[in-house]
C-alpha cells in the first residue's frame, strides 16, 4: 500500500495521536445509544403507522364518496369529521418513549 495512503488512513483513524483516538472512540461508542434514544423518543414507527391509518380512514370514505350513486355527503363528512378527531387523540405524543410492545395507536379504526 502506498506510504501517503497509509499516513491517510492513520491520520484519519487517530492512531498516531492518543487524544484522536480516544475522542474517536468515545464517539463511535455513543453514537449507537444516541441513536436508540433519538428512534425511541421520536417515536417514528407509531408516527408512520398513525399517517398511514389517517390515510386508508380518508380514502375510504373518498371512495365511498366517489363509488356510491348517491352518497349521503352530510354522514360521510359526519364521519369523517369524528374520525379526524379520534385519530388526532391517537396522535404518538413527543418525548414520551413507547414502552416494549405498547402502541398508541388504536386497531380499531
């Protein structure tokens, strides 16, 4: 391997410099827990379940509206109106991390 790729690699790895190495490490070692904590506080996977539970309830009433003769419009607003506000009391809340196989998200809906 050539020299100046070598030198590359050790200065870019901190074997040379103690005091690089052990801020390398100390921050290879905690990006992982970061990471956790930052997936679990976010709570990404209850989110993207509520956006898609939000908008299979919205399109089946859009096709009910768009499939039926004569749609009862006042009902299906009715509808959709009372569904809009229970999915936003489902809303996974900021900053409160999701306990081991708990979800905030109601099945029923």
């Amino acid at each position: 391997m050539n020299s100046s790729i070598q030198l590359h690699i050790r200065h870019f790895v901190g074997i040379g410099n103690t005091n690089n190495f052990k801020v390398s490490l100390a921050i290879a070692t905690a990006l992982p827990a970061t990471l956790l904590l930052v997936n679990t506080t976010l709570r990404f996977e209850d989110r993207a379940q509520w956006f898609w539970k939000k908008r299979l309830g919205t399109q089946r009433l859009l096709r009910e509206l768009r499939d039926t003769e004569n749609p009862d419009i006042y009902s299906v607003a009715k509808r959709f109106a009372d569904f809009s506000d229970s999915m936003e009391s489902a809303w996974p809340d900021f900053g409160t991390p999701q306990r081991q196989g708990q979800s905030n998200i109601n099945s029923s809906n």
